[in-house]
C-alpha cells in the first residue's frame, strides 16, 4: 500500500520557516513520518471537527488533515502549544 503524500498550507509552511533551525528539522522530521503512518501512535482527533488531526513534538503541535481516498496528508497549522488552538 502506498504512503501518504504530505502537503503543506502557505500559513503553515511560512510558521515553519520562521522557527529556529533545530526546532524545524525535528518537527520536520516528525511530519516526513506521516508519510507512512497518518494516525501514529500519539496522535489524537480534535473535537469539534471532522477531519483535523494533531501530534506534538515537544512544545510544538502539528495540526493536519487526512484524505483516505487520495492519500494525502494537509498540514494546516505548525505553531507552539500556547498558541496552535486560538
């Protein structure tokens, strides 16, 4: 069965390159993960909507969607944990 295929939103791409090198390789190499596995061990469904996913890697959370039926992997929303859910 073939991976996902990770995407990236311009507003999480953007979030992404303005945090500090060692914190973007690491949540980097976290999301190059969901290529094998959309629903790792650890992730959980955010209530209150249907298709949004999330994993943290440290301080960080990585927001993403998931399609089944065209396997792919959204990333919505990169940011610290203080912040990701305003």
């Amino acid at each position: 069965m073939p991976g996902y295929t990770i995407t990236f939103a311009r507003s999480a791409r953007k979030e992404l390159q303005s945090l500090p090198i060692d914190v973007a390789e690491r949540l980097l190499k976290k999301i190059e993960l969901l290529n094998i596995n959309a629903r790792p061990a650890g992730s959980k469904k955010l209530s209150g909507a249907t298709d949004l996913w999330r994993i943290r890697v440290g301080d960080y959370r990585v927001v993403y969607k998931i399609d089944d039926n065209r396997r792919i992997v959204d990333v919505t929303v990169v940011r610290h944990r203080r912040d990701v859910y305003r």
